[in-house]
C-alpha cells in the first residue's frame, strides 16, 4: 500500500533532519531535501533501516528553479497520488546592524527565506491539488516554518524578520485562496531551538561587529554584543528541534489544522507580552533585552 507522500526542505541538519526522520517513522514516504550529496548519506544512516526505504533525499536547493522542477518531478513519477504536504523549512538568519547591512546577503537571504518557500509552493501546487482531488473528505497540507520572528521585530536580524514576517503573511493569504481547493496552508513559528541556527547565528553576529565601520555609532557595537549574549543563552534554554518535529507530527495528522501555531516556552511568552501589553512596555523590554 501507498503511503501519505511529503516534501520537506532543509533536512540536512536541525528542525528538518529531526522532521524527515520523526515522520518516516510515524510511516509517511518522505522526500527529503538537502544540498550535497553526503548530507543524502548521513541522513539515511540515520534512519532504521527497517523504514528507510520511505526515506529519499533530494537534491534541492530552493533557489535553484532546476532543482525545484527535477524534484517535483521525482515525486510525480514515484507518487501516483501526488504530495499529502510540502513542508517549507529551509531558512537561514543574517545578522547584524540594517544600516550596515550588504544588500546583495539581504537579497540572498530572501531567495531562500521567502522566494524559495513561494516558488516550491508554487511549483508543488498541482500535486497537492492531485492528492485533495483523489481522496475526497481529505485535505493536502502546505506548511511554512516563520518563526517567532514572524511576529516581533527583533534588532540585529532587521532582515531575516523581515523574511519571517513575509512567511506569516504570504501564508495567511494563501490559505484563504487554496481553501476551496482543499489545501490547507499553515505556518508553524518556533522560538529558540537548539540547531546549527544559533551557532551560526553567534558567527552572523561576530563577523557583522568586527565589520563595522570606525564611525559606527558606539550602541550599534554594544547592541550587536549584548543581542549576542542573549542567543548565547539559546543554546542553553532553547528547545530541541524534536518539539518542532512534534508539532509538525500533529499539524499533519489534523484534519482541521490551525492556520498558526507557535512552539517553545520563550516564543509564547513573547508573543503573550507582545499581545498584552502596551506597545510602549513591550518595546521598552525588547531595547532592554537587546540593544545598549
Ligand atoms: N533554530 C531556531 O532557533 C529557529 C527559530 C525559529 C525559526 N527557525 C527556522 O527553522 C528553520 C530550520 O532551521 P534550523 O533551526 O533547523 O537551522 P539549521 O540546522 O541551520 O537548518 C537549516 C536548514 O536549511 C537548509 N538551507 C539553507 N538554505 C537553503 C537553500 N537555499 N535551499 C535548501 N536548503 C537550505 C540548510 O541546508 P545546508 O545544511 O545545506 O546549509 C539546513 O538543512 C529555518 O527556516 C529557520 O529560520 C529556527
């Protein structure tokens, strides 16, 4: 018997690994995307061999329309019911002050951060249609990661909010267009969670303060420093990725999935705050947090 077919992006490490392998076992087929061919490798070490056979790495770099299309393609041949889900995870953080901010890695970071998930959205679109079609009562699923970013403007990362803000919004609107379609459209926004993510972010941050310029101003270098104590404490209070893996898990097996979940302690005391407080407060605590 055919099993329930999934894309997923971003599965070489973190979030995605633990998702692609959580989900295999759950007994879905998953398509898992990475970028090299030795990530392929280690992850179906990583999985029992007694599953692995639903496990198939994909080479997919989602800025990449030939990779996107090959893909889809794969999928079409193997999956005569086309994609239950497409989740869209790969993402990555660039750091430090917007002013000094290179344009060319701010566009860099929307390719994959917003362009990517929009243009394997798209290009995924009929298959996901194929399975709402051909299983009557059910629904496909679509689901973006956004971030607690997707909703509180955090400094030193001006830009990656501003992609994970653009997430939360596309999504929002596409679940309205692909309701009838029966293509349910859901954004899962993490807060801190122990992956690679923090320790590339700490090295975003050391490189964009050693970058500055001799005339920055002081509370941009004091800012930059204190933001990075405060990830520092990520890789200590941060959940592990399984939470995400878990919450992915439920989102899929709903029938009727919400359009939003957040996931972590720290990002629902966040938006809590940010919800019950005067703005004036919550922005006070966030300078506090954050800038110097
Ligand atoms: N960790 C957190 O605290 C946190 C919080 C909120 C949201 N998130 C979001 O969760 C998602 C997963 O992050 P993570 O924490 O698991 O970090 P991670 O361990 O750094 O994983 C990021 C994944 O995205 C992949 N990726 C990056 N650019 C790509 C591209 N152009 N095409 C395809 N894949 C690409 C990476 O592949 P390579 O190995 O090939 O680079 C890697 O597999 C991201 O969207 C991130 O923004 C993370």
């Amino acid at each position: 018997m055919q099993t329930k077919t999934i894309l997923l992006t971003g599965a070489s490490t973190g979030i995605g690994r633990a998702s692609a392998l959580l989900l295999v076992d759950e007994g879905y087929t998953v398509f898992a995307g990475i970028r090299r061919t030795e990530d392929a490798e280690a992850l179906k070490n990583a999985c029992p061999v007694d599953r692995a056979s639903r496990l198939h790495p994909v080479l997919l770099d989602v800025t990449r329309e030939e990779d996107i299309r090959a893909a889809l393609a794969t999928i079409d041949e193997r999956s005569r019911d086309g994609l239950y889900a497409v989740v869209n995870n790969a993402g990555f953080n660039l750091n430090g002050a917007f002013e000094y901010t290179n344009e060319a890695d701010a566009r860099s970071l929307m390719e994959t951060n917003f362009f990517g998930l929009a243009g394997l959205s798209r290009a995924a679109l009929p298959l996901l249609r194929r399975y709402a079609a051909s299983h009557p009562g059910e629904t496909a699923k679509l689901v973006n990661i956004g971030s607690i970013g997707s909703y509180i403007g955090v400094p030193w990362e001006a830009y990656y909010h501003a992609s994970k803000f653009a997430v939360l919004g596309l999504s929002e609107a596409m679940r309205h267009e692909l309701w009838h379609e029966r293509v349910r459209v859901v954004t899962v926004c993490p807060g801190g969670i122990k992956t690679d993510f923090i320790p590339k972010t700490e090295r975003s941050l050391a490189a964009a303060n050693a970058q500055l310029p001799g005339d920055a101003p002081d509370s941009y270098r004091s800012g930059l420093a204190k933001f990075g104590e405060a990830v520092g404490k990520a890789t200590r209070f941060g959940a592990a990725p399984d939470a995400v893996a878990q919450r992915l898990r439920k989102v899929l097996a709903s029938k009727h999935p919400r359009s939003q979940y957040v996931v972590g302690m720290d990002a629902g005391l966040f938006l809590g705050m940010r919800r019950l407080l005067p703005e004036s407060w919550f922005h006070a605590v966030m300078r506090r947090q954050f800038t110097a």
